[in-house]
C-alpha cells in the first residue's frame, strides 16, 4: 500500500488543449521503442528507493521492478510465492519458509535467508525510521537454521502475515552483519536492474538476464518525470513516451482514443482518494464539522464533469472490489443545506447570511500539480458555498507529501494505492500508528476502533475477520477521520507496438517483465 495523488482536473477548454497536441505531435524522436526501450511517464519524481522507507506510488512502482519478495500479491490481491518455493505454518505463531535456490542479486551475489533476515530486521528497527513498522510488529525473531530456511515467530496469530511479506529484499552489507541498516545502492534480484536516477528528470533501469523468473523481452525500462500534464500527453504523441498509465484529462482520453497509433486498457480500479483531517485542529475536532464538510462536497459531479465518468463514489477505504468490503455505511450525499445546518450546529454560524463573510478559514495543502490545483479550486469553491474559507496552499511533491507524513496540515486530499488487505485499517487509524510509527497522521483516535483492528488481525477464519472489518468500516464512516471521495477507474494509453502489459486493478506495473515489443 502507498500514497499517490491522482485526481483529475477541472477541464480545460478541449480545442486548447487538443490544438497543442496536434501542433507538437508531427516531431519524431529516436525511435527508442524500435530498439526494446520502453519509456513511461510519471507524475511525481520517486521519493526513496529503499523498499524499507519507500511510501509513495511512484517509489513502489519503480520497487517492484527492482526487487523479489518472499510474496507478491496476484491480480486478485492474494498472496502468490515470489522467492518462497515452499512454507507451512508449523503452529499458529510459526511460519517456516524455504526460498528458491539459485537466485542472484543484481551484483551476483546469492541470495540467500540472512538477507531475508537482514531486511526484515532492519527495517523493524525503530532507528531506520521506516513507516512500515506496525505491519511487522507482530514478528517475534526471525531464525535461518540453513542458507535457504527461514523462520518466522510471530507474538500471536497474524492473519495478515503472508500478504504483508511484500517487502523488496535487499542485500545484507558486504562483511557486515544482520543490524547494518544501510544496503549497497539500488541493489535487488528483480526482472529490472538499476542504472541512473536523474532527479526529476528520469529513472533508467535494465533488464536483469538472470531473473529466476526469466529475463525480461525488455531491454530497459526508463521512467521519464513529467510534472505537467499536457506535457505528458505531448511525450505521448511524439513518441518520447510509451505508455502513461492514468492522470490523462478525459476530453485528451477521447481524442487519444481516436489515433490508431495507441491502445487503451481500462479497469475498475482499487485505488482509494479522499480528504484528510488534522483532528487535532479544534475546528476540525468536531464531528459535525467535518460532517458538513463531506456534505458539501458534490463527488458525483466531480466525477461526471471533471474525471470524465472514470471514477465511483467510495464510501470508505476498502473498494467494492476487496473481499471484505461493507456496503451498508453512512453516507454523506451532497447537500448544502444540511452542511450549512451542520456548521451552524458545531457553533460555527454564517455572520453575514447569504453574504461574503466566511464562518471560519480552513488551510488546504496540495501539490503544485496543475491537476491538483484545479481539483483544490473546485473543493474551493464548494466549501465556500457553504460559508468555509479554504486557503489552497501548493508545494513541490516531496515537500507536500513530508508535510503530510509529519502531520503539518489542515485538510488535504490524497490517493491511497494498492489497498488489497483490510489490516490497513491499523495502518492508518490505529492509535499506535502515528507518525513516525504508521500512518495515522490526524491523530485519530478511538479506542473500540483500535479493540476492533486488533481484533480483525489475529483472527484466522476469513467469515469471522469480514464481520470485523464490516463494523469497522461502519464506525469509520460515521466517525469520519476521512471524507471518502472515489474509487478510480484505472486507464492505460500506450504505444499500439507495446504488447503483454496487464492492467491490475491495484496499478502493479510487474507484469513490464512480460512486455514484448511487436
């Protein structure tokens, strides 16, 4: 699971930005994807490589090239054996896990169970400072009694377990032991290798010929950081990218769709926007407040006008895609006139009526993004409405995602990615889980909730954890530490000669180690 921050904008004026496109598209490039170079566009610039410290969709998309796992998830969200040949769960606390042999680093050295280990141990150490801990804080010790045997003593039953051991693998240190924290570069036993990283500008990875798995048909990948969207769209048209997957304006979608140069996937997708509260904020501490706030977003209208269709209205974190998904929460329609009787209810009244003065201002963080600004505008205008000041406040993406991770912040909007497991719930809401232990950066805090979510983790039979989840997701809706805003319909465009890419529902970019070129 990672953070990313896609939303679509409020749309431009389809000839303008059609007519760029149009102007631009007759440059030709190099013809790169002729010689098994596949280049994609990204949003963002990554933020950490290390899979240990990596939060953000950009750094696990590029991750998930770069290293093996002991599990990755399949189509479906299960787990599936990556490195692991064969496990047993020798008894409710113990797992023993024997992993494939003959698998090589992307610097030829074997790996073997004390880099399992090492990974594991390292990044569960309060000094690493990784945000992954709470999903590991059940592992009691983790023994290698052979080179290809390792096992897993957990404190109590962990239903969760085998999804959550997703964790990239990386080298133990050369001549170092299980405690060093720091491994050597970009090293992992992925289908990619590392090659550059040009901050903001481009990420260059290989093919790794001796993948356990097979050598990709790929010669490299390179992931190239376009900021602005039009820009993007333009790489697209020459021919400088390859292939974009989302953040395409829905009126540039239509008329992509009519060039026989590209292909389209689309899919229902599991990836999970919505609005963040500081709850610590006394305006924001108060349920009816945020209440009229998510009352006064018109999400339906959003989606239709400004995503283009290619999105539904989420009720809570867990998509309708995900096993445990409950249907029968608390919702928050638009209505102005009810988050205006909200307002006046938490003690907020109109001091002016239908006038300009605002009952309170409020600070919303995004990032400088055109996309963003244009979604942070239309969020604007709506709160106004109902008498809220929104002051939009835009950054740099790294600087607007540490703000978001250290808690600096009013309300902002985000995107979680690649949600499969409902255990995200301690993730993000459990009171143990706050900055810098978890991702609980408002300060929720419930005490049922938190008996709730430690409840849903250790129980084994599927039924039993559904119910569980089904009431947490219930007090979460009506508790409202987020206003849920939609479930993305995920979209690739990419070049017709680009062959073998699957679209997944979580976004997973892992199946580039199949891509051919025709």
């Amino acid at each position: 699971m990672m953070e990313g921050h896609r939303v679509a904008p409020i749309l431009r004026p389809a000839g303008v930005v059609i007519a760029l496109l149009l102007a631009l598209s007759g440059c030709q490039e190099e013809d790169l994807l002729g010689q098994g170079i596949l280049v994609l566009g990204l949003e963002a610039n990554p933020t950490n490589l290390d899979p240990r410290l990596s939060a953000d969709a950009a750094s696990s998309r590029i991750n998930e090239l770069l290293y093996s796992r002991l599990f990755r998830k399949d189509e479906a969200g299960e787990p599936e054996e990556d490195i692991v040949e064969e496990w047993e769960q020798t008894d409710p606390t113990t797992y023993r896990f024997r992993i494939r042999e003959g698998i090589r680093f992307h610097d030829g050295r074997p790996l073997t169970a004390h880099d399992v280990r090492y990974t594991f141990q390292s990044m569960m150490d309060p000094a690493l400072g990784s945000p992954l801990r709470s999903s590991y804080q059940m592992i009691e010790s983790i023994d290698c009694p052979g080179p290809h045997t390792i096992l897993f003593h957990l404190s109590e039953p962990y239903a969760s377990l085998l999804i959550n051991l997703d964790l990239g693998i990386l080298p133990r240190p050369k001549g170092q032991g299980d405690g060093e924290q720091s491994p050597d570069g970009h090293i992992g036993s992925g289908p990619f290798q590392f090659v550059s990283w040009t901050q903001n500008h481009e990420i260059r990875l290989k093919a790794n010929p001796g993948y356990f798995g097979g050598a990709p048909r790929l010669e490299e990948v390179r992931f190239r950081i376009v900021p602005d969207d039009t820009v993007r769209i333009l790489e697209l048209r020459k021919g400088t990218i390859h292939l974009l997957q989302n953040d395409i304006e829905p009126e540039v979608l239509r008329s992509l769709e009519k060039d026989p140069r590209f292909v389209f996937q689309k899919r229902q997708g599991t990836n999970y926007s919505y609005m963040g509260f500081n709850l610590k904020d006394p305006i924001l501490s108060s349920l009816k407040v945020r209440q009229a706030i998510a009352h006064g977003i018109d999400r339906k209208a959003i989606i239709e006008h400004l995503l283009g269709g290619l999105a539904v209205p989420a009720t809570g974190v867990l998509s309708p895609l995900n096993w445990s998904y409950e249907p029968a929460v608390e919702g928050y329609g638009y209505d102005p006139q009810k988050a205006r009787r909200l307002l006046d209810e938490a003690g907020y009244k109109d001091p002016d009526g239908p006038g300009p003065a605002k009952r309170f201002t409020l600070n919303y963080k995004t990032s400088q993004n055109e996309l963003r600004r244009r979604i942070g505008e239309a969020i604007q205008g709506l709160l106004g409405e109902v008498g809220i000041d929104v002051k939009m406040r835009s950054y740099e993406w790294g600087t607007f995602f540490a703000d978001i991770r250290k808690g600096n912040f009013q309300i902002y909007t985000l995107t979680w990615v690649g949600i499969t497991d409902p255990d995200i719930y301690y993730y993000i809401f459990h009171s143990k889980s706050i900055p810098p232990n978890g991702a609980n950066r408002g300060h929720y805090l419930n005490p049922e909730m938190d008996r709730l979510i430690e409840r849903g983790r250790v129980l084994m039979d599927r039924e039993e954890r559904k119910k569980v989840y089904g009431r947490i997701q219930k007090i979460t809706a009506r508790d409202l530490p987020y206003v849920s805003l939609w479930n993305e319909v995920n979209v690739v465009a990419m070049d017709r000669r680009v062959r073998g890419f699957v679209l997944r529902p979580d976004g997973d970019m892992l199946s580039l180690k199949d891509v051919w070129i025709e």
